[in-house]
C-alpha cells in the first residue's frame, strides 16, 4: 500500500511541478500572460506541499528520489503536450534515473 501511495504521490508532484514550470514558460516565453504566470505559480507551490504526503520521512530520499521522476515525467509531458519526440538516449536516460528511483525509495532496508 505504501508503494502504491508512493507512486501516486510523485506522480501527483511531477504533475504539479512540471505543469507549473510549463504554464510559466507559456507565460513568459509564448507571451500568454501573468494569469498563465500566476496559475504555473500557484501549481509550484502545490507541488511543495504534495512531497510532504511521502510516508517516508527522510526529506532528501524523497527528493533525490523525486529527481527521477521529475526527468522521466519532464520528456514524457513534452511528448503529450508539445510534441517533443526523445530519442533512444534520452528514454535510456530516463530509465536510469527511474531505476534509481526504484533503489532509493523501495529497496529493502533493515
């Protein structure tokens, strides 16, 4: 249950970080507006609030953790949202980090 929630969890915090960060760019960048600016602010700063769930209590494993999430969820919002096709390296590159992800938050430790 802990690892469902878990995953749950980074998804929700890669959603609200990387739209955030997005809304921002389309805001600045594509010229959209300070409500644009505003929303990606405002979805940052749910993403804060949504680590703090992480029934693990270590602050730095769910972040270092959360990095890799982060890269993978990074390439595949650009696939979904701006048409971004990644190349061999960079799936292989974000397998890696979720394969990290897998050793820092659910390897057994005693």
């Amino acid at each position: 249950m802990d690892i469902a929630r878990s995953i749950l969890l980074f998804a929700l915090a890669a959603l609200a970080e990387i739209g955030g960060a997005w809304l921002v760019w389309q805001g600045v960048r594509e010229h959209r507006g300070i409500l644009w600016i505003a929303a990606g602010v405002m979805a940052l700063g749910a993403y804060g609030f949504v680590a703090t769930f992480q029934p693990d209590p270590n602050f730095g494993r769910i972040l270092a953790a959360y990095g890799g999430i982060f890269v993978a969820g990074s390439l595949a919002w650009g696939m979904a949202v701006d048409g971004f096709r990644p190349d061999r390296w960079d799936v292989v590159g974000a397998a890696i980090c979720l394969l990290g992800v897998a050793v820092i938050m659910y390897a057994p430790r005693t």
